[in-house]
C-alpha cells in the first residue's frame, strides 16, 4: 500500500459531513479565481497518495481555507516539500497545521468563510537521537523569501495562536522541543 500512487485528479470539493457546525461550500469559492485565491489543501493533497480514501478526504471543505494563490502556490507549496523532505529523512514527523485569524479579515461566499491573514505549522520531528520541534508563522502572501526566515519556536507559534500543541507529550520534553 505504501507504493500505491493515488492520482489527485478526478477528485472534486466536497462539503464535510462529519462538520455538524456547518460547512464551506461550492458557492463559496465560486468566485476566488478573479480575486487570486486557491483552496489551499491544510493537509497537502500530494502527502495522501497512499489511500483513494485519505485523498478525497483532503478534499473535504473542513481541510480547505482560501489561500492567496502566489502564496499557496509559493512559499507555502516550498515549506510542504521541505516537510515532505524531513519526512523521509527521519522517517516520522508530527505535524499540525492551520489557520491564524488576527480578528480583522476578508470574508468570500455567501458564508463568509474567513481569508486568514496567517497560515502556522508546528513540527516534532523524531530522529534516531533526539527529537526536534520547529514552528512556522507565514503571512497569507507573495514571498521570495526562505522558509526558514518564517521558523519560530512552537512556543511562538502557541502564543500567536492560542493553542497548546502538544499538551500530552511528559512537561520536560514539551519544554525543551517547544522553545
């Protein structure tokens, strides 16, 4: 199964049943193309080839957020190969990505579903000897830069957020892979 190339095309949006809060729809990113938006995947679409399965769940609205195209399709796409590249040199990463809201933000659709000013990852990267956390907050926009001028402490990363991201690891680990 690990081989199996599951193809992404084919495979169209959908409204995600399990969200009983409510969902995006179609008609919410009906009109993204003239305002330079992409549904940006929050699980990469590209890392869920193994199964048919995961690959239509990465389509489900509940994975999506609308993403500025020169920024999906930029540095955000450069940080998910680079993740992709720590991935199979270590074997096993944690990874949690999502989302930041500052409170003032661009809606779409007639949900208004929010264009987030901000998109974060935070990563526990096992190795052999040690583990290693990073984070990384990226303005939702055009950049040329190198990802790692956007790495911060996960510590950063709950801070700006608001999310304690590993509550379960022991308090000694959790601190030192955190700061």
């Amino acid at each position: 199964i690990k081989n199996k190339k599951v193809n992404r095309d084919g495979f169209d949006f959908i409204p995600d049943a399990i969200v009983k809060a409510g969902s995006a729809t179609i008609d919410d990113y009906s009109n993204i193309k003239r305002l330079g938006i992409d549904r940006g995947h929050l699980v990469p679409a590209g890392d869920m080839k193994w199964s048919k399965i995961a690959m239509q769940e990465s389509f489900f609205y509940s994975n999506i957020s609308p993403q500025y195209a020169d920024f999906n399709r930029g540095i955000w796409k450069r940080l998910e190969n680079k993740v992709r590249e720590w991935t199979i040199q270590n074997g096993k990463i944690d990874i949690v990505t999502g989302p930041i809201l500052t409170g003032t933000y661009n809606t779409i659709g007639p949900n208004k579903v929010s264009i987030p000013d901000y998109f974060y990852k935070v990563l526990l990267i096992y190795s052999e000897s040690d583990t290693i956390g990073i984070g990384f907050i990226m303005p939702n926009q055009k950049s040329d830069f190198d990802i790692m001028l956007y790495s911060v402490t996960i510590d950063s990363v709950e801070a700006f957020t608001g999310i304690d991201f590993f509550p379960s690891l022991p308090d000694k680990m959790e601190k030192t892979v955190e700061k």
